[in-house]
C-alpha cells in the first residue's frame, strides 16, 4: 500500500518515502488483533466480556494456558470479486488474540464461556477457599 492521491498520484519524494514504507511494513507483517474486553469480579469469580463481532461460535477458542486465560479466534477477510474498487477498508481482519493472567485465587475448573450478539462471555469461577464465608455467632 502506498500513499496516494485521489487523482492517482503517489508522491515519491523524501517527506513521503518514510510512510510509505510504514504502510508496506503494516501490509506485509501478520496482523494479530486483540478484542476489547471488560473485566469484572464479584464474591462468585471474575467475569471477562470480549467484542468479537462478525465470529462465528466454533471459531472461537478459549482455554488455560500457564494461569492465563487465552482467547483466540481468526476472523477472514472476505473474498471480492476482481476488479471491485475499495473505498474505505477500517475493519480488521486476521487473527485475534487476548489474555488475561488469572488471580491466585481463581479456579481453574468449572470455567463457562458464552458466545451471543458478538460478545464472548467467559466466567472464571474463585476457589471455594477464597470466597468469603460467614460464619453464624450463637448466643449463649
């Protein structure tokens, strides 16, 4: 990709060159785009929520690695037919990966994930020992 102009003209000269090789580095190197994601927790365990739009549920692949939690997915580019003119091309397209190091106290099992409306919903459950217990006073 280089800079042009809309009437066709890619400038050359020294103030250009340095983005046009910018935009041919962004262009030639592999893309790996990370989802934005919410993270809550409550007495139960952590909740993450991830945007993944335009992904379909079996693409989606959540699992534990080294105490982290890992989200991967791949979302392809489209194919067009030859000779269609692109305009404007601002979604990204390519491999997305996210994770999260998980807290000491989070469990590893029983871990849920939800795939809905392009929101990835994965709850990390805490271990029953690191969840506040109440513990009743009788009166004697």
């Amino acid at each position: 990709m280089e800079l042009r102009f809309s009437n066709g003209y890619t400038p050359n000269g020294w103030l250009y060159r340095p983005w046009n090789r910018l935009w041919e580095e962004l262009e030639n190197s592999p893309q790996s785009l990370a989802p934005r994601a919410d993270v809550t927790e409550d007495n139960e365990g952590y909740h993450f929520s991830f945007e993944m739009p335009g992904l379909k549920s079996d693409s989606v692949d959540v699992h534990i690695d080294d105490q982290s939690l890992v989200v991967e997915a791949e979302r392809p580019r489209p194919e067009r037919p030859e000779g269609v003119s692109i305009h404007v091309a601002e979604r990204g397209y390519g491999k997305l990966r996210r994770s999260f190091t998980l807290p000491e106290d989070a469990a590893q099992d029983n871990i849920r994930a939800a795939y809905k409306d392009g929101v990835l919903e994965v709850t990390v459950p805490k271990r029953p020992e690191a969840k506040p217990v109440k513990i009743k006073v009788e009166l004697n």
